[in-house]
C-alpha cells in the first residue's frame, strides 16, 4: 500500500466516523436537511476516493446510498426507519472494507454482498418512483443552476497515487451540466513524452445546483497535491445560452491557458446573456 491509499484510508475513517455521529442525530429527527446535506457529501466523497485510490468496494457500498439521499435532500422522498438502519449497517460494512479490502474473510464477504442487495432492493423502489417527477422537473430545476468555472492542474506525479483526472470529470458531470477544455501545451515532443507523467490542466464551465464547498469535496483526497480554482460566474445556467456557447468555442484563449474571471466580464458586456456574479 503507497503513502496516498494510506492518506486516503486516515480521511476515509474520519469520514466514516463523522458519518455515524450523524446517522446517530438523524435517526433521532428525519428532518434534519443539514444532517441529510452533509450524509450525500459524505457518500459523494466515499465514493469518488474509492475509485481513485481502488477501493471499489467503497465505492459500490456507497454509490446507491448515495443516490438515494440526493433524492431526500432534493425534497423528492422522505428519511425512513429502513433507510436509516441501512445506512448504519453500511457504516459498519465501510469500517470492515479499511480492515479487509478484498474481503478475504469469508463473513465479511457474505455481509458485503448481502447489503448490496438490500440497498439495490432499496432503490429500485426510489428510482421507480422519481422518473416520471424527474421528467417533469427538469425544467424547473434548469432555472435553479448556477454556472462555475473550474481550473483543475495536475501534479506531474499524479498518476503515481493511483488518480485518473477522467474520474474525478465524471464526478463533476453527475452534478448537472458540463463542459470540459483540456489544455494541451504542455505536453512535450514524442521524445521527451514520459507516459508516466501528467501535461494536462483543465478548464471546466459547470452548471449545477449545488455550492462551491460540494464542488470542492469532489477533490477533497488530491487538493494539497494539485492546482484546484473555484469561481463562481453566474447565478444562471450559461450552458443554455447560445451566445455563452458561442462565445467560448470562438475563443481560442479557453484552450491555451487558466482563464482570468476578467474573460469572463467581458462576456457581460459582449453578449447579452444574464448577470454575472
């Protein structure tokens, strides 16, 4: 095990025992939208560090859970009894997988595999429910999204972790609407190419209901280690607006280098396609 799953598994118990302390408050008042908030975080972080340092049974625990607390906190469902003692079995599974990752011991491995199947059976039942209501609010929660601008530059050495940057975009596209501009000119001519080392930053214009602070937590494992710049530049989603769109694929400045928020004032006055915060 490298020094980064180590890193990786110190944050992981922190967030496991965090999230217990809260499942402990919550099933103690179902109402509790800060609690449920800061669980779907939780989860959200489980999940994408467990892809990225190879704790996919982390990852495969986490993911539905995940899902189904979105769902509550969108005011979609409601807590229940049954999810709030699925959701203590799985901290009590989450504690097993940072002991026994591969599940080796036989007990632990029927447990993992028989809460995966009462949380699929689970959800089944949430995902049945909201896709006729999902259908029908996508309109309405289209006016709800912000647009950010994210600058991501990697460390040369970040493969050595275990990290794949095309993850964490894969993180980021769930939470709405993206676009993503790789920045290429660093990468060196065919002689002087090391496959083991990482050339591309990123700029990245994302759309999404959620805060910067849950934006964030999508780099919380690799942030001391990697360049990460959040700006928030519209309380509207710009991703809908023809002329933003236009605006950025006519400009050759995206592509080449970090944006200043200043490329993107003058888009305020350029085009006529909302306020800018």
């Amino acid at each position: 095990m490298n020094d980064f799953q180590k890193k990786f598994l110190e944050e992981a118990t922190d967030l496991i025992l965090n999230l217990e302390e809260n499942i402990l408050i919550l099933d103690k008042n179902f109402e509790n939208k800060e609690l449920i908030e800061e669980i779907f975080r939780t989860m959200h972080s489980l999940k994408g560090g467990g892809g990225m340092f190879g704790f996919d049974k982390i990852t495969n625990l986490t993911h539905n859970l995940e899902t189904v607390y979105d769902f509550i906190r969108s005011d979609k469902e409601k807590v229940t009894k049954e999810l709030v003692n699925l959701t203590f079995q799985s901290v009590d599974i989450l504690k097993i997988i940072l002991e026994d990752r591969s599940l080796e011991i036989q007990e632990n491995k029927i447990n993992y595999e028989n809460l995966i199947k009462k949380i699929d059976d689970f959800t089944k039942k949430f995902y049945s429910n909201n896709k006729n209501d999902n259908e029908n609010n996508n309109h309405i929660e289209n006016k709800e999204l912000k647009t950010f601008y994210i600058y991501f530059q990697t460390n040369e050495k970040i493969f050595d972790n275990g990290t794949n940057p095309i993850f964490l975009m894969e993180d980021l596209s769930e939470f709405s609407e993206i676009r993503i501009f790789p920045i290429l000119k660093k990468i060196p001519n065919f002689e002087k190419l090391d496959i083991y080392k990482s050339y591309i930053s990123w700029n990245i214009i994302l759309s999404t209901k959620e805060d910067e602070n849950h934006i964030r937590d999508i780099f919380i494992f690799i942030e001391n280690e990697n360049i990460i710049k959040i700006k928030k530049i519209s309380d509207d989603n710009l991703l809908k607006n023809e002329n933003f769109i236009s605006h950025l694929k006519s400009n050759d400045e995206i592509f080449n280098s970090e944006l200043k928020i200043e490329f993107f004032e003058i888009f305020k006055y350029s085009c006529f396609f909302g306020k800018i915060g």
